[in-house]
C-alpha cells in the first residue's frame, strides 16, 4: 500500500518494502518500480476521507483465498450474527434490509458484529433486542446501547457490596 492524497493504493504483494514511485495524474495513479518500468495503476480516488483502493489481483494467494471466502455477503453476516444470539441474527436481518441495496449495509455489520465481538454475549444480544424494541437499526444507535448497557453494569457493581462477617457497613458508623 502506498498512500497518496490520503488515499491507499495497493502494489503487487511481490513488491512488499520495495521502493517504487507513484505518479498522479488528474484520473489516475501509475506505480512504477525502482527502474521506472510499470507496476500498476488506479483510479484516482477523490473522496475527503482516508481510503484503501486494493486490486484483488495484488494479495498473495493466501489473503485472496480468505478475502474471497469471506467476501461480504448478506448470508456470512447473517451466519456470524447467529453465534451472538437470535436477537443479533434478527437486528443484522433488519440492518440489512434496510437500505435500497443491501451492499451498503455491510459495513455497518461488519462493524456491529466485531463490537460483538469484543463484548459479552449477554450484552450484544440484550443491546440488539432493545434496538429491535425501538426499530432502530444503525451501527450508531446500536453501539450507543450497548456501551450504555456496559456502563449500567459497571456502575451497578461498584455500588454493591458483597456479604461478609467482616464488612461492617454504613450503619456502624451511624
């Protein structure tokens, strides 16, 4: 990857920490090699936020191989989601469907499923149903509700104090 104008543009994987050099034109970028002989090119991207531009044709057989194993697809978020809990499947479903072409609905599984990921089971599931509940279906609110759920719960426990002969309480001090 070499980035140009806050854009990434990917390199054969064969020229992995090999010098090249990058020209920009007005609608494309060329990636020539330390003897100026052509590497590749790109559409020049021009969106206002860092982007990867990756040719498939660039990763080494094995990244292509999980790349298209797991190329984003409604099923594969649908069968991730289930590993979380019917309400997660069920909130995936709905996020999905939402938008005129679902395509533009995977990034927001891709990224509610790996928060998913980080946190407890319970709480994802628990966090999807409350969504579900409100019919609300975006990465946003869903995030909003499951770190409002993990603050509830660490606020309730360092409230309560466990039972013990040794613990004498506030009342002691009265």
């Amino acid at each position: 990857m070499f980035e140009y104008d806050h854009h990434y543009y990917s390199v054969p994987y064969t020229y992995y920490k090999q010098e090249v050099t990058l020209k920009a034109s007005y609608f494309d970028i060329i990636i020539c090699d330390s003897m100026n002989h052509l590497i590749c090119t790109h559409k020049r991207a021009y969106k206002p936020f860092s982007k990867y531009i990756t040719k498939e044709e660039h990763m080494p057989e094995s990244h292509r191989y999980y790349y298209l194993e797991n190329k984003m697809n409604a099923e594969a978020y649908k069968s991730w989601a289930r590993s979380y809990g019917p309400n997660v499947y069920e909130f995936i479903c709905k996020v999905i469907g939402t938008l005129r072409y679902e395509e533009q609905s995977y990034k927001s599984c891709n990224g509610i499923l790996h928060m998913c990921k980080k946190n407890p089971k319970a709480f994802s599931d628990t966090a999807a149903k409350i969504c579900l509940e409100s019919h609300i279906y975006t990465y946003t609110d869903f995030k909003k509700m499951l770190t409002k759920l993990i603050n509830e719960k660490k606020t309730n426990r360092s409230e309560t104090v466990p039972e013990h002969k040794n613990i004498r309480g506030k009342s002691h001090y009265e």
